[in-house]
C-alpha cells in the first residue's frame, strides 16, 4: 500500500459514513450542488469516475446497482473498487493517460482528480441531510494548501462555483468549502 492508498482509505471511509447515516427520507433532499438533491451527489461520483477511469487506462470499477435503488451499495461499490485499484501494487502503478488530464500512473490520478471530489462531495451529502459534516483535517488542509495557488484556473474550469467569502478565523475547512463554492 501507497501514501495515497491509506488517504484514499480514510477520504473513502468519511464518505462511507455519510452514506451509511443518510436518513431514509432525505436522499431527495436539496443538496449544495445548484439543481441536485443529495442522492444526485452520490449518483455524480458513482457514474463519472468509474468512466473516467476506464477511458484513460485498464482500470474497471465493478457494477454495482443504481444509485437510485440502494445509493448505499452503490457508493460502496464504487469505494470497494476504487481502493482495491489503489491496494495492487501493480495497478497502482499502471499508466493512466487521458488527453485533457494528461498522463500519470494511475494512483496519482486517483490522488489528483478523485480523493478531492469526494471529500468535497461528502461534504455535500453530509450537508443536505443532517449528517456530520466534519471532514479529515488532514485532507482538509491538503487540499486547501494545494487548490488555493490554482484560484483563478479552477475557477476558469467552470467546475467551482465562485468563492464565499468567510471570516479570517475561519476554520480551514470553512475556508475549503468556501472557496470551492459553497456556503459552509
């Protein structure tokens, strides 16, 4: 196992919780993301990555149901073979090469264009419904460190929203969702 095979581990184990506490009655809660309700946040990780992945290398996330029958399953599905990805030396190390993302092997394009999303968007899902909001400081404070020097370029992305502002004590993980977007 790799550095980002344990960080991926604690980021995908944050949004596992989340998930797990979901109540029954709040997957069609609004969620943070303008025009989704907090199953629509699973549903995002759950469909693009697995496609991401597939198109720029060998690597193949096991289908698991709909997001729309069991969001839970789905999620851990999707987890389960994102970390096992991660926990083969060999696949780990495997080329990923994509035209616009550029090549890397591809536990560092997992590091570089998953772990972030799905910190934020545990973040979201924990936000539409009640859940804990409370995300690895760590990561937190990784991904602030290295987002902030890209502002204008992640923002010319179309991906973020434009940055809240929030008070100078705040928190660096107000600080984070702020600056991705969202009101924390």
């Amino acid at each position: 196992m790799t550095e980002i095979s344990d960080r991926y581990r604690t980021v995908g184990a944050g949004m596992t919780r989340v998930v797990r506490n979901v109540p029954d009655d709040a997957w069609d809660n609004p969620a943070p993301c303008e025009g989704w309700v907090a199953r629509d946040v699973v549903r995002h990780v759950v469909e693009w990555m697995p496609q991401f992945l597939a198109a720029a290398s060998s690597a193949r996330i096991p289908d698991g149901p709909s997001v729309d029958d069991d969001p839970v399953v789905a999620w851990q599905t999707l987890n389960d073979g994102i970390q096992a990805l991660l926990d083969d030396p060999q696949m780990a190390a495997s080329e990923f090469s994509h035209p616009v993302a550029g090549t890397h092997t591809l536990q560092d394009a997992i590091s570089m264009f998953i772990l972030g999303d799905v910190l934020i968007h545990t973040w979201d899902l924990a936000r539409a419904t009640g859940v804990d909001e409370t995300l690895d400081a760590t990561e937190v404070h990784q991904m602030l460190v290295m987002s902030e020097p890209y502002d204008g370029m992640l923002r010319a992305s179309g991906q973020y929203g434009p940055r809240v502002t929030v008070p100078d004590d705040a928190d660096e993980q107000a600080r984070l969702i702020a600056f991705m977007g969202r009101q924390p």
